[in-house]
C-alpha cells in the first residue's frame, strides 16, 4: 500500500492486486498512512493453483482492475 | 507545541459551597504581601481553598494549596489578575476582588481587622493565564477553540511537514503545519469572528471565512499582526471589478500582486526599500504566499487544472511588497484612489513580472520618460494595445530627477501616455478593439490609439536607494481585470 | 479511521469538500491510449497473473511496461518508482498474497 499511495503522489495511477487474506491487514496499514488506495482481492490461496486457475483469477480481475483506473460515466 | 490527542476536559473544579477561593503567584509582589493573611484566613477557620500557579510550596507554610500547574482550575475560574479572592455562596459566585485593597479584603471576609499593617492599596499582578499565547493554548486544551474547520488526524507513521504536501495543501515549499493552537494564536491578530464570512472564493465560489484564512496564513508562515493584511487582501481579490476568476484562470502569467500602503506596512516590518520585490523579509513573503493559498486550498484554484497558465510566473508563489512613502512628494497610490495618507490600504493589482528599466544617463525627466516609454511600449507585443496594464516602481534615484525638474506624478503620467500611442498600422491585428471604434478611424492612417486604457498605467515608489533603475510590473489589463483597493480593518 | 490512533491533528486549510481519508488520485473518464506499468511485488506464481493481465491488456490496445521489485516485502526503490514514473502513466501492482 506504500507504493500505490507514493506512486499516486508522483501522479501516477496506481491499483494494487491482493489476495483475500489482505482485506484485514489492508484496511489497518490505510489507517496508519491516513489514505485510501484502489486495491482489487482475488480468491486466496494463490501459490498452490495450477497456472490455468491463475489466468482464470486474472481475468475475473481484469474488469474490476479497469474500473477502479476509470472513472467511466 | 503540537497538539496531542489528549484533550482535558474543563477541570471539575470541586470547590466547596461556600467559603473563600484565593488564585495567587509566588511571581507577583502583591502576592507575597498578602501570602500571610492567607495563611492567617486559613488559621482562623476560615473555609479558603487556594490555588497557586507557579509553586505547590506558596504562600509560605501553608497546607492544602492546590497546585495549578496547568492552568486548568484559573482558566476554569477565569482568572484574570492575582491575587484574586472569590467568595462562594451556596456553590455559586457571590463576589470578586483582585489585587490588595484593605478594606475590600476587609468586606469580603468579614474580618475589620484583617491586614492593618499592611499599605491601603497595591495592584494585581496579571494572572499566568494571560501570559502570551496562554489564552489560545488553554482554549485548545479545554476544547474551547469555538473552530469550525474539521481537524484532520496526522497519521502515526506521516511526519506533518509531508502530510501538508501529500493533502495538496502546499504551494510546493514547506509549510508550517496548521495546528490549533497556532490558528487560535493567529486569530489573535484581529478583532473579527472566525465565523465571519469574507466572501466567495473562487474558482469554487466557496464561503472563505476568516477561519479559514487564519488556517492559511499560519501554513504561509505569517505572524498574527500580518492578519489583518492577509484578510483585506482576500477582500480585495474579491473585489468584482478585480476579476479574481480571469486572474488565476488565464492563460497569462499574472498573479496578485499585493502592494500595502499606510502605517500598517511599516508596523508589520514591510519591505519598501532595497530589493522591495526579492526575498528576505517574513511580511512580504508570507503574506502574498497566504493569499495564493488561500485561493489554492479555499477556492480550489491550483495549476494545470482551473489555473490554465501557459508558464506563471515566480509571483505565484508571493508578490507582495510596500510601496516607498518617505519622501512625501507625489501622492502615493492610495491617495490618487482617494485615501487619506495616514489610512492603511491594501492594493491589488494583476501582475506577471518585473521588467526592469535601466536609465543611468538620463538627467532631465524627458529622457526618462522617453526611457519609460520605449521599455512600456514592448509590453506583451509591441503592437498591442487595451488588455495589457503596468505598475512602474520607480526608484529614489530616478524619482528625485522628475523631483528635481517640478514634475507630478500626473505630468509623468501625462508624458508617458502621449509617447505610448500607436498608429492603425501598429497596432496588432485584432487588437484594436474594433467595436469602439468608428469606420473612419479604421481607415484614418493619421489616427493614433493609446496603449494603455485609462487607470491602466499607474506609477508608486519602491525600491533601494541607490541605483538608477525602475521596474514595472505588467500585467492584464482589461474592463474586467483592474486594480483594487480595500482599508485595513484590523 | 478514528482520531485516537493519531496524535497530532491539524486544521483542514480547506473548503472540506474531500473525505478526511485522503482521496486517491481522480480518476480519466478514460486510460484509453495510457501506457501501463505492471509491477511484480517478486511473490511466487505472481508472474503467472501479471502476464495474464499483460495478454488482455496488450489484446485492448495498451501498451505494456514490466517493473519488478527485487524481492517482496520491501518498498519499491526509489529508482524503480522514477523509472516508472519517467516510463507510464498507470501502474497495476501485484500479487499479494
């Protein structure tokens, strides 16, 4: 979350991509630095899943990823 | 000097319902003199709670003092001299004195014989909740600010000097972190209501109050006594006929300019002399800078956004200064707008700059005007005219020659505008302000069109005292965009 | 976020119309056209996911940059958020997990 908030400062838009695990912790460390980064979860667990379900994970991503770069009307 | 999170609630005094409450100072001479009678009170069996604000061990001897180290139970009890002695009466305030005078002691207590030895009289000393600043503190700490600006939390792990940046309040250099007790601090430099609202700030046309402008002049590093300047100079932007939205919406470079005539300007130590428009001096500096922000941060008005400036300038950071009124011999700015010399002004003017104009050779007014006029004709396009305004500084050496030959500031002025005239095929293409203008004048070759409206040329004294130069300061100039002048209220 | 986990509080210079939680930056209408920076946070298997994102981004038209941090768990450096900075305009960053 301190890259997404300091690319954010440098005017970059920035989203970050974590797994469900995070939600909690996130939430926290967004208190700590006073700020609210884009973040989209993803289904845990991530390392013992066969390639396909990854790309599977990316694609379910991919929409919610380009929503929270857009502000589309 | 930051404030905690630890906010004391008002102090529960606990007093009892009747009886004496005495508020004194080792610190203060008066003090000391009635110590002993204190204490004699006390041996009498009369109910005295007493308070001492500096040291647990006085008055001398005697046993139950409350410390008030923090201030809490005087500034509960509103305590403004020492000594004080308050009578309760059924848990209410029945009467009040301060300082010695025997014979109200003598009432107050009912004792006739109380302090005979002592001097009829002596003053009070000021309590330590008056000190400097005490006041604001206090009201922070008891969370009596009476602010209505939001308090935004400095997360733990951000410095404050980095959150004002990462917030976008900044201008790009440091600020001083807007902390309650600075606010409170800095509303003490003027006699209005925070909650006063001083007018639409645009782009946003928010209500910007004098809170609100306090907040932004501490983040500009202003002291207290600059704020009346900093609030008649956000009036003054305010001003229709100023034109604040063109100003910071342009395209063009301009920013306020800021030109503070009056009293005021040398009371607050502001700069008129020496490099009048450079760096070095806290009022100049800090006071144009809290206007910006104060446009910034109240108005939302920020660069590359509703700011469409192609390049700004270096003045968009501050442009403020005084304007030179020693000598006394033409009318200062204020005077020719109608103020009496001796009333404070704030002047506003559009401004992208300082051309300088370098004359070392001129001895007689003709050739400096004609100086003047060759460096003003080249402003923006030397084929423009109408849009474009100046402000000339001009420096003691050069005014002392228009001095020297007789000449008034209006003859100056006079001169410049019959040499800043252009003929029909000088002036540039759609410049010329067609709809004022009748056919024949479109095709008289002979006719000739000033550069600069009327109001839009004006001339004021600044600068060091040696050196043959002046400056002017161009800007828009425009129906719309005009300078503006407001008094100080302090 | 409540006010006790700070200690310092200061008054907000502003007209207040942002949330205290300080907002991200404004969203375009669209990145159509942005060139787009995948950062991998060097997590195992999260080279699988960005190369994912790496295909659909490419098949929508966007130009891609890859950065990678040297290992997880620390800060980008300064010089990978510079590079980045000099080279995209987006920055999608993952995976944590």
């Amino acid at each position: 979350m301190h890259d997404i908030k300091d690319l954010e400062s440098r005017g970059i838009l920035a989203v970050g991509v974590a797994t469900t695990e995070f939600v909690q912790a996130a939430a926290v460390q967004n208190g700590f630095l006073g700020y609210d980064p884009a973040v989209v979860f993803v289904q845990h667990p991530i390392q013992d899943r066969t390639d396909d379900e990854i790309r599977a994970l990316a694609d379910i991503a991919f929409d919610e990823i380009m929503a929270k770069l857009q502000d589309k009307p | 000097m930051l404030e905690t999170a630890e906010r004391a609630a008002a102090a529960p005094l606990n007093l009892p319902a009747d009886g004496l409450v005495a508020v004194v100072k080792r610190d203060c001479p008066t003090c000391v003199l009635v110590a002993p009678l204190i204490k004699e009170l006390s041996d009498r069996g009369v109910p005295i709670t007493v308070y001492s604000q500096d040291d647990p061990s006085f008055p001398d001897g005697l046993s139950g003092v409350r410390y008030d180290d923090d201030l809490g139970s005087s500034f509960g009890l509103n305590i403004e001299f020492v000594p004080t002695v308050i009578r309760m009466e059924a848990g209410r305030e029945a009467e009040r004195i301060f300082g010695w005078s025997r014979a109200q002691w003598q009432a107050l207590t009912g004792i006739p014989d109380l302090g005979k030895t002592l001097p009829d009289m002596r003053p009070a000393c000021g309590s330590k909740t008056t000190d400097p600043g005490m006041q604001a503190r206090l009201k922070v700490r008891f969370s009596q600010t009476g602010l209505a600006s939001r308090r935004i939390p400095v997360p733990r792990e951000i410095d404050p000097l980095e959150l004002v940046h990462e917030r976008g309040w900044s201008d790009g250099l440091p600020l001083v972190p807007p902390t309650e007790e600075r606010v409170m601090l800095m509303l003490e430099g003027t006699a209005r209501d925070p909650k006063e609202v001083v007018g639409l700030m645009p782009p946003n046309r928010v209500e910007c109050t004098v809170e609100k402008i306090a907040i932004n002049a501490v983040m500009a590093g202003c002291k207290p006594e600059y704020l009346p300047v900093v609030i008649t100079a956000v009036e003054a932007a305010l001003i229709p006929e100023f034109g604040l939205h063109g100003v910071l919406a342009t395209t063009n470079a301009v920013a306020p300019v800021i030109m503070v005539n009056g009293p005021i300007a040398k009371g607050i130590g502001m700069n008129s002399k020496g490099n009048v428009l450079g760096q070095g001096f806290r009022a100049n500096a800090t006071i144009g800078r809290a206007l910006q922000l104060v446009v910034r941060n109240v108005g939302g008005g920020r660069p590359q956004e509703v700011d469409r400036a192609v390049f700004g300038n270096p003045g968009k950071y501050t442009f403020c200064f005084a304007e030179d009124e020693d000598d006394g011999i033409w009318p200062t700015y204020a005077e020719e707008r109608g103020f009496k010399r001796g009333t404070s002004t704030v002047t506003l003017f559009p401004g992208d700059g300082n051309t300088p104009i370098i004359d070392h050779i001129s001895r007689e007014p003709e050739g400096l005007v004609q100086s003047y006029a060759g460096c003003l004709r080249s402003l923006y396009n030397p084929g423009q005219i109408n849009d474009v305004s100046a402000f000339i500084l001009v420096s003691p050496e050069h005014a002392q020659v228009f001095y020297d030959a007789g000449w008034s500031k209006q003859r100056v002025k006079d001169e410049l505008y019959a040499r800043l005239k252009l003929r029909r095929d000088e002036i540039l293409e759609g410049r010329q302000g067609i709809g004022s203008m009748k056919p024949e004048d479109l095709t008289d070759p002979n006719r000739l069109f000033p550069k600069f409206r009327t109001g839009s040329l004006n001339l004021a004294r600044a600068g060091g005292s040696a050196g043959k130069y002046s400056a002017i300061i161009s800007g828009l100039g425009s129906i719309t965009i005009n300078p503006c002048i407001k008094e100080v209220r302090l | 976020m409540t006010e006790t986990s700070a200690e310092v509080f200061l008054l907000d210079p502003t007209a207040e119309s942002s949330p205290v939680m300080m907002p991200r930056l404004k969203r375009p209408a669209s990145i159509e056209g942005m060139t787009i920076g995948l950062l991998d946070i060097a997590k195992q298997r999260g080279d699988v996911f960005l190369d994912r994102l790496d295909e659909r981004l490419t098949t929508n038209g966007f130009k891609v940059e890859r950065f990678a941090k040297p290992r997880f768990s620390i800060v980008a450096p300064d010089a990978l958020k510079q590079e980045m900075q000099s080279r995209v305009q987006v920055v999608i960053e993952g995976l944590a997990d």
